[in-house]
C-alpha cells in the first residue's frame, strides 16, 4: 500500500449482481462520507463505463475474463489504487454484507500513515 493520499472511492458494480445493487451500492455513500471522499460507482454492463472499470480491475484488483463483483477501490493520487473489498464467486451475499460491516466499522485502517 503506498502513502499517497487517496482521492476518491471506484465500486464496480452490475446491476443484476445482488452483491452490489443495493447491498453495496447503498453502503458506500456511508464509507466515502467517514472518509471524506468522492465516490463513482461503474457498472460493467455499461460501454461507457467499462473500459474503465476493466482497467481498474485489470491494474489493481483480481482479473480475469469473467471477473468478480463488487470490487471496491480506494483511488490515490499517485494513479495507484488498493482493492478494499472484493467479491467471492459463488458465496452467500451475508458475506458481502460481513465485508461492509468491517469496512464501515474501522474505514480509517486504509488511511493509517497517508498524507492527506
């Protein structure tokens, strides 16, 4: 993890997942709001918005052909991002759930020793 400081929050996303729409679609508003950042949510079913959520996943995130969602990105200024919440194919959605529960209960753990 670099110390750069980070700028804003990616979730990629598709609608018909139910790990990310509502479940983590709904949560992230709270988690940009305890980090006082921006957040975009892109969904990989839109042309317009794929391509970079490709890249995203492709640089910093777990990558294949048919990737898993959500994956949850914590941008920085120096063009790194660290990949703070990823999906498990085939898992329960109380997993996801579990996942947001600890992010959203210690979100400063990512920011620890970050010049912001």
């Amino acid at each position: 993890m670099t110390t750069a400081p980070p700028v804003r929050l990616t979730l990629i996303t598709a609608t018909w997942c139910p790990h990310c729409v509502p479940l983590s679609t709904d949560r992230l508003p709270a988690l940009a709001k305890r980090l006082g950042l921006p957040s975009r949510v892109l969904d990989i079913d839109d042309p317009t918005q794929e391509t970079e959520a490709d890249r995203l996943v492709r640089s910093f995130g777990r990558w294949d052909d048919d990737y898993v969602i959500p994956q949850l990105f914590l941008e920085r200024t120096d063009g790194t991002a660290d990949p703070i919440l990823v999906g498990v194919r085939g898992s329960p959605t109380s997993l996801t759930r579990q996942r947001w529960e600890e992010l959203l209960a210690d979100p400063d753990r990512f920011t620890k020793g970050t010049r912001r």
